[in-house]
C-alpha cells in the first residue's frame, strides 16, 4: 500500500504528513509526498523539522520532489491539503479522482467508518483492505459528515499559523493511521486500554533534550530545560510543545 501526500511546494504540509504517517504507519505502508510547484530540491521548512526532532523523527535527509502524473499512477490513495491543489492535480492526473482526496476529508471519513463498525467487513482486516472499504464507502459517507476544511500554507506566515496548520494535519494522520491498522495489532491505540495518548484530558510530559532546551520549537520563547508538564495546548495528539 503506497500514500502520497501533495501540497504547493513539498516543504511543510505534504513533508511534516509524510514523516508523521511513516513514523505510524511504516511498518505495513509505503508513503512519499511531492509538491506541485517545480522547485529546486529544498529541505523540510526549519519549524517543522524541529517539530519532527522533538516527536523523536529524523527527517534531516528530506529534499522537495515535484509532483508527476506517474505518481498518481502508483499511489494507492493521494491526500492534499486546498481545494485548489484538489483540482490541480485531477487536471493533471484525472484517472486519480477515485482515490484523491483532502486530508481532512479522508479523515473524516476514516474516522465514520472506525464508528459505524464498516471496517469490520474488510476481511481479511489489512490495511489494503480496510484502505480499499473506506474510499468505496467514500460517496454514501460525505453527504452525512461536516464539510471538510482547507489546510492553509503557514510558510512565511506567524508562528499561530504554523501550529494551527501542525496541529490539523497531526490530528488528521493520527485518525488515518488508527482507521488503517487493524484493530488486532498492538499498535493501534485503540486496542490498548490503558492507552491515555489521546484523551484530552490526559497530562503529556515534555523530555528534556539539550538540543531543544533553549528555543521553542518556532524560536520564538523557551521550552524549559527540565521535564516539565505540557499545559498550554491540547495533548491529544502525542507529544506536542506549545509553540
């Protein structure tokens, strides 16, 4: 199963949901992102890849790709961020309609067919299988589901861009990522009762790293030199510093 991740330029959006859905989803999917700007191969934008450093993710290696039709052509399922990116690629690659969607589309309609138990009948329950029951449940679902969102770029913007943008997309893979493990595999929170990661209400506990001690991850104020208790942003998401 391969997922391909498109946004403008292959640097923040596109890049930041690639490493995220490796990180979860690596062992059983192959991902790759590409940007649909043709630009000279660039590394991942500085804010997120400290945002990856801290969550444990090495995505120093990362330069931007181009985005071509003969991606489309290998991906099993293709997540973009605007609906002008939507049209864009389609007009390019039309045969992907099928299988291209927003990623808060494909997020909310995961996360429907988590719910109304419809991947319980992709049996054998694999990830191809459970892949394949959510884009065919894709056209009864919508009409049922809130209109999904753009994910705007946060390149140049505020550091309140960035993280409003860091925390869609985080938020958007977790639900994919859970919809797409069996339910029988131990890696799947959802299987594991004792599992506090994403409750809202639970307390999440930064590390102490040397490297992070002294900038935010945005470089804009100080992430404490010692373990210290993340209160001021929602914790559902894993490990995830204010900014």
């Amino acid at each position: 199963m391969h997922v391909l991740f498109v946004c403008r330029g292959n640097i923040c959006r596109s890049a930041l949901s690639e490493y995220l859905f490796r990180d979860s989803c690596g062992q059983f999917a192959s991902v790759s992102s590409a940007g649909l700007l043709h630009l000279a191969p660039s590394p991942m934008d500085p804010h997120y890849l400290r945002l990856l450093t801290y969550r444990g993710i090495d995505a120093s290696a990362h330069r931007s790709t181009p985005f071509a039709p003969d991606m489309a052509n290998q991906a099993d399922v293709i997540l973009v961020f605007t609906d002008s990116q939507l049209g864009k690629l389609l007009e390019w690659s039309p045969s992907a309609a099928h299988k291209t969607f927003l990623l808060d589309d494909f997020a909310n309609l995961a996360d429907a067919c988590v719910r109304d138990g419809d991947l319980e009948s992709a049996i054998p329950s694999t990830p191809e299988n459970r892949l394949a029951t959510i884009i065919a449940n894709a056209p009864f679902k919508r009409p049922t589901l809130p209109r999904p969102q753009d994910i705007p770029d946060p390149f140049g913007h505020s550091a309140d861009s960035y993280r409003t943008c860091a925390e869609h997309i985080i938020r958007a893979v977790d639900v994919i990522a859970q919809a797409l493990t069996p339910s029988d595999d131990p890696s799947n929170s959802l299987t594991r009762s004792d599992d506090s990661r994403h409750s809202a209400s639970s307390e999440q506990t930064i590390p102490h790293s040397d490297s992070l001690a002294a900038t935010n991850l945005l470089g804009m104020t100080s992430i404490p030199p010692k373990t210290t208790t993340a209160s001021t942003v929602d914790t559902p998401f894993g490990a995830f510093p204010s900014f």
